[in-house]
C-alpha cells in the first residue's frame, strides 16, 4: 500500500474546536494529525497569533476533513 505525504489541512481556532474534530475524524477512521502550536518557554504566545494548531493528513482526504470542520464550526460548537 502506498503512503501519501501529510499536507496541512487547516488551521485550528481553539482545544475545544481541535478535540471535537480528531473525535470525528476517529470515529471514521480518516487518517489525521493535529499539531498544537503551544510551546510552553514562550507560554502559548504563537498561539494567539498563529491559531490554537492545526490539522493535516493525507492529501486525498483533505477535502472531507475540510467539510467536516467546515461543519463543525457551522454549528458553533
């Protein structure tokens, strides 16, 4: 079986937004990572000007896992 490169898929807004997804995104087994960009020597400072993290995967599921997210903030959660 061939392995894709994991591209980056989105930025995360929040833990919340980035918990909610990776429970999706497990749920159907879509092959994910999510990248916190906290760093604790500067005390979560590039979170404030970066987002909370972000997500990537393989590039042929990058569009569904745009959709879900898509949803997921569709819905305020």
């Amino acid at each position: 079986m061939k392995h894709e490169a994991y591209i980056k898929v989105d930025i995360l807004e929040s833990e919340i937004e980035a918990q909610l997804l990776d429970s999706v995104l497990n749920e159907r087994s879509i092959p994910h990572h999510i990248q916190s960009y906290h760093d604790t020597a500067y005390n979560g400072l590039f979170q404030t000007q970066k987002g909370w993290g972000h997500v990537s995967c393989p590039g042929s599921w990058s569009d569904e896992i745009k959709a879900i997210l898509s949803e997921i903030r569709s819905t305020g959660a």
